[in-house]
C-alpha cells in the first residue's frame, strides 16, 4: 500500500500536473489574500476561504482526473488488479495520494497567516479550523474524483464531468431556495456542500458537517472499490 502511495504521490511531480495545481491554488489564494486582507487592513482571513471555495471546485478535478482513467487507458491497471494487493488497499491508496497534492495546496494559507502575523495577530483558531475544514470537505469532493475517473480511460472527460458535478453541488443551495415544496427543499439543503463548509469558513466545526463529509468520502471510495472489483473479475 504504501508503494502504491509513493509512486502514484510522485507520479504529480514527474509531470506538469502537480506543479500546475500547487501555482494555479496559490495563485488566486495570493490574489483572494491581498484583496480581503492586506488592502483593506483585515486580520481575519475567512472571507479569503469562502472564496477558495469555488476554486477547490475546479482544482480537486485536475488533481483526481488521472487516477484511475490513465491505468485504463495505458493498460497498466492490469498490473494492479492481478497484483497480491487488495483493492480496497489500491483504492485508499490513490485517494490519500491524491489528498496530500490537495493538503500541499493549502499549505498556502498557513504561509499567509504567518505573514499576516508580521504585522498583525491573526486568530490561528479559525485559520486551523478553516484549513481542517477544506481538507474534510476536500476528501469529500476527491472521493468523488476517484470514482469518475474510474468509470472512464479518458483523463479529460473524467475532468469535466467531476467539475460540472462540483458547480451542481455548489449551487444546490439557490436550487433549494427555488423549490415550493418544503421537505424537498430540506433534503437538498441538507446536502448542500457550501453551507456546510462556510460554517467552517467562519470558525465553527460542527461534528454533524463532519460526519457529513466522512460519510460522502467512504461511500464514494467504496463505490471506487466496487467499479474496480467489477473490471478485475471481467
């Protein structure tokens, strides 16, 4: 398990891909920083999260589009799927490599707020918190990852198709306040990822989100080791 996380973690690094992802989230984090923090004088840095918000939502499919479509595609998940190494093992694997890429990328707001201390005392609470928060959600949103690109050998369409199911999910809350029928309404609220995570945006950790996004991550990694068991006993 843990060869499979080394090589599928460097694999980012030995491609353009993982350098892009890590300039691409401290790029708009820099620009998010400067405008909501340092131009108008603010310590507090959870407008610069809710903001990052939509651009987990385009980075998280760029990191996961690979995983699994490339094996298909190159035919070396042939290699994996009559390897002594169980599924569920190949699964988790990519999944927490695809997850340190992600927790690497937020490793930016940790260097803001250490500049931001130079000249003010930033509330580490809720930087820790907001930082805990997007990689709970985040493990939500690669999970799902994983399990598109499961499903294809095309990296692109696994890419896509992730991004355009990240906006859907973003945008459940208008969808619910649209909505006449109150119970309807209720259950899409209740799956709205952004409410969710705007609690964590403003530095409260609810145990209910985070049992909400644990529970969205194993049901999609266990939906992965299913597509995978599939293919392996085709």
């Amino acid at each position: 398990m843990s060869a499979i996380y080394k090589r599928e973690f460097q694999s980012y690094f030995t491609s353009p891909i993982g350098y892009a992802v890590l300039a691409a989230f401290m790029f708009f984090s820099g620009i998010f920083f400067y405008i909501q923090c340092l131009y108008p004088g603010s310590v507090n840095m959870s407008p610069v999260f809710q903001s990052m918000f939509f651009i987990v939502l385009f980075v998280i499919p760029l990191i996961t589009m690979r995983t699994f479509a490339d094996d298909r595609k190159n035919k070396t998940d042939q290699a994996l799927l009559t390897s002594p190494v169980s599924i569920p093992s190949v699964v988790i694997s990519k999944f927490l490599s695809s997850l340190s890429v992600f927790a690497l990328c937020l490793c930016s707001f940790i260097i803001e707020g250490i500049a931001l201390s130079f000249m003010a005392k930033p509330d580490w609470s809720v930087i820790i918190g907001n930082v805990f928060g997007m990689i709970i959600m985040g493990s939500s949103f690669v999970a799902m990852g994983l399990f598109i690109s499961s499903l294809t050998e095309s990296s692109v369409v696994a890419a896509i198709v992730s991004f355009v199911i990240n906006v859907l999910i973003s945008l459940l809350d208008s969808i619910g306040y649209t909505i006449n029928w109150e119970w309807l309404s209720n259950i899409i609220n209740t799956l709205s990822f952004q409410g969710k995570y705007n609690d964590f945006a403003l530095g409260m950790i609810s145990l209910s989100n985070v049992v909400f996004f644990l529970s969205v991550t194993c049901i999609f990694l266990f939906l992965t080791d299913r597509v995978i068991e599939k293919r392996r006993w085709a």
